[in-house]
C-alpha cells in the first residue's frame, strides 16, 4: 500500500511519498521536491534527515535497541567473534565455518605491512596525535597496495587489506611512538590476541594474554563495530561518493572519529575523570555541564539517537566491573564515573534532555585497565568501527540509486555587491 503526504502552499497542493522501513520508521521521501516546489529542506546537524536506505544496522534510540544485521549486539557480544561480527556486517550474514576459516587465512596473510611504511613513523613529531597518524598511514595504503585490473577483485582486496593492516599499523604506531622494538603479527593468534600481543609483547617482557583481557577487547570492537549513519560513518559514505578509493574514504572516516564530539570522547572522558579525581570538583562539573553560558559538556553523556540508556554503555560498565575484578586493579575513576551517573540519572536537567552515559563513558575505564594508553582509546575504537564503515561504503556503491553527496543550503550572505579596487577600499 502507498501512502503520501500533502504539501500545501499559497493554496498549491504538492503530493510526497512516504516510505516504510522494516521497523516501522516512517520518512518522506521529498528526492522530488525542489523539481515540483521550488523548496528545499533545511536541517541544520540533519537530525531529521535520512541520507539513505539501509539493511546494515537498526537502532532504536528511544528504546535503547542496537542490532546488527537484525541481531541484538547484546547477542553478538555475548557469543560471537570480532572477526564473525565484521563478516556479518561487511557480508550480510554470518559465516560458515568454513568461511571464517577462509576469513581468517586471508586476514592472516595480509596483516603485515610494507616495510617502507615504517619510516613514515620514524618522521612524525613524537608529539603528534595517533588519529592524525593512521588517518593518513590508511590513505597512503594505497601507494603501497596498487589498484588491481578487476573491479570486484579490487574491491575484496581492499577490504581484506584494510582489515588486516589497520589493526597492525595501529600496533605499529603504539610500538614506534614509545621507541620500542616493533612485533609483528603471528599467524598462531587470533585478531584480537594478535593486536595485544603486537600492542605489549617486549623481547624482555614476553607478553602474556589474558583470557578475560582479550574478551574485554573483543566486546569493545563488537560494541563499536557499527553504529549507522553517525558522523564518520556519513563521512566515509560522503567522501566515497566522489567515488575515492575506499582508503581515502576510510581515512576521512577515522579522521571525523577524532573529534571530542564523536569516537574522540572515549579520551576526554577519561581526562574529565581524572581532572574530577584531582580537583575533586564533581558537583562543579555537573553544575557547569547545565550552565548553558559555559561550553562544557559531561563528556559520555548524551547521544543523537539515544534518548534511553545507550545498550552498549549498560554493557561496557558490566565490562568494566569485571575485568578490573579479574585484574584486581582498583581504578578510582570508576567509582567517579558511577558516582557521576548517579548523579546526573537524579538531576532534573539531565531527566529533561534524556542524557544517559553513551558507550565512551565506561570504554576508557575497560581500555585503561587493560593497559591501553589514553591517547590510543580512538585509534581502537576506529578498528572496531572499520568494518561498519566498509560494510556502509560497500553498500553506498551497490545502490542502483548511488549518486554524489552533494546537499544544497539557503544562502544568507551579501546580494550582489561591486569589486572596489584596493586603493579605494
Ligand atoms: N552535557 C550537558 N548537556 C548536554 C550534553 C552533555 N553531555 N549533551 C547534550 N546536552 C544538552 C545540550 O546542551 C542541549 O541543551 P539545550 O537543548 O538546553 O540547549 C541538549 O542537551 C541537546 O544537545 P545537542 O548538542 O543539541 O544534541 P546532539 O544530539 O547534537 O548531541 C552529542 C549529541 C553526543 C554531541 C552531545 O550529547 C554531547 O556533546 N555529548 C558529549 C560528548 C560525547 O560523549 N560524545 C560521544 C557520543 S557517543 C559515541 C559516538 O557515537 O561517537
């Protein structure tokens, strides 16, 4: 049944389809507007607007649902690998076993890379930010790895090497910032074991992993893995409309993550928590997050989506209680961060804007206990993230209905105005 909705203006009557999804969502699809009236829309942060159709991942914000593929990611984390999670996103379902298998030996055999790149890393300021560094190490991939003939081929390629690569290029970079002997992936590990042991194995201090270690990483990737169309997501969708490489796209995609706003908060929380610890100044922060004259924000709170407790939060924090039990590590900031929340969940202001911890507000906590540095928390959720950007960028190009992101504005600026030379100016 078609449904639609009726534009009225200056007693013109314009007719709109509505579309449907799988849930229940609702839009008008007004992709014929400015053709029939002479309008555009204008959404300012697009809170209102739907940049595509998509089968990847649903959410319901108000209540607090997140599922993958249409599998609740409370499932995924509970039973399911990194590596399946990635290849139900990037796939559309999850794998046989023979086809994890065949997953598993091509991520394998492309996890290293070129030896040139290394020098890269010996010529970056020792103070420059991780992000800044793998965002353009994945755009460089593409000197590295040349464009193979065929289309299809190319694009596997890429996506195995991206996978591959990134998790070790992140390592790479911790290893080389901190002068340290760089270790290389082993083809005996699994990807979440590989990335810690290439993150913390020293030839004086052979690494030893932690079943529980690993598991905290591995439900931090699958929590991360997609979240659909957030702000580095719709980068990588926009950048890969100009139809770049899918290493350019992902590049802009791990560079829009760096923001404080988006995957940069997992950091700043951690650095709120700490300023809090030291000045012992929770009431004042929770008193500045509402003074709307000061730009400071509770970091980990608050999301576009969810106004209901964000699922992966509830998760993280269950995280967070366990390994540092498992650990017998004491972290006051986890006590400050329940606190916190206790707080804010009791505070009028936060009731009324529906502000619930997001998933960064634990995700240091876990990151920080299992021995990961604070200003490496992005560059993991950017692996984590990997393969949902890949699996959005690949669906993008699969539409029959692909076009360039290319949206319109009002312009507000100066009417037509004359040059004046510059002596007359
Ligand atoms: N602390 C205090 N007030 C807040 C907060 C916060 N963390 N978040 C939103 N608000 C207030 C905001 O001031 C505004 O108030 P009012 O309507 O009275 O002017 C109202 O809530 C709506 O805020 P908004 O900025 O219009 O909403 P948004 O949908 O653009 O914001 C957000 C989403 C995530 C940018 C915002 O909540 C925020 O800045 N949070 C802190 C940063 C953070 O934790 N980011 C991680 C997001 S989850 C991981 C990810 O997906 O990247």
């Amino acid at each position: 049944m078609s449904e639609s909705v009726k534009l009225i203006y200056n007693g013109n009557e314009f007719e709109l389809p509505v579309i449907f999804g799988s849930e229940g969502e609702r839009a008008i699809d007004i992709s014929t507007l400015r053709e029939k009236t002479g309008f555009i829309t204008l959404d300012t942060g697009y809170a209102n607007t739907g940049s595509c159709e998509s089968a990847i991942t649903y959410i319901n914000g108000e209540k607090g649902i997140l599922r993958y593929r249409g599998i609740p990611v409370e499932q995924l984390a509970e039973h399911a690998t990194f590596k399946e999670t990635a290849y139900l996103l990037i796939n559309g379902r999850l794998p046989t076993r023979e086809e994890l298998t065949r997953f598993s030996v091509l991520l394998n055999d492309h996890s290293l890379v070129h030896e040139d790149m290394r020098a890269f890393y010996e010529n970056f300021p020792r103070s420059s930010h991780p992000m800044g560094i793998l965002s353009s190490m994945v755009n460089a991939l593409r000197s590295f790895y040349p464009e193979l003939q065929n289309l299809e081929e190319e694009i596997n390629m890429t996506v195995t090497r991206l996978l591959s690569k990134v998790r070790t290029l992140a390592a790479l970079s911790y290893k080389i910032s901190r002068g340290h002997k760089v270790v290389y992936p082993r083809p005996d590990l699994a990807y979440c074991s590989n990335f810690l042991n290439m993150m913390f194995d020293s030839p004086v201090r052979p690494y030893e992993l932690d079943e529980d270690v690993v598991r905290a990483l591995r439900v931090f990737w699958i929590l991360h893995a997609d979240h659909e169309q957030n702000c580095s997501t719709s980068a990588v969708r926009l950048v890969g409309s100009a139809r770049v490489t899918l290493y350019a796209a992902i590049s802009a995609g791990i560079a829009a993550l760096w923001g404080p706003l988006h995957g940069g908060a997992n950091q700043a929380v951690i650095e709120m928590l700490s300023e809090i610890a030291e000045k012992k100044n929770m009431k004042k922060a929770v008193e500045r997050a509402k003074d709307k004259k000061d730009p400071f924000r509770l970091m980990g709170f608050g999301h576009r989506v969810y106004k209901a407790y964000d699922p992966r939060a509830r998760i993280m924090k269950k995280m967070a209680d366990k390994v540092l039990a498992k650990l017998n590590i004491s972290d006051p900031l986890l006590d400050i961060a329940k606190e916190l929340e206790e707080i804010a969940l009791k505070d009028d202001y936060f009731i009324e804007h529906h502000l619930y911890p997001n998933v960064d507000f634990y995700s240091g906590i876990v990151l920080r206990a299992i021995g990961i540095p604070t200003n490496m928390f992005t560059v993991l959720f950017a692996i984590g993230r990997l393969p949902g950007w890949i699996a959005q960028w690949r669906e993008s190009i699969d539409d029959p209905k692909w076009k360039l992101y290319r949206p319109r504005q009002i312009y507000i600026g100066p009417k037509e105005t004359s040059f004046v030379p510059i002596d007359e100016r």
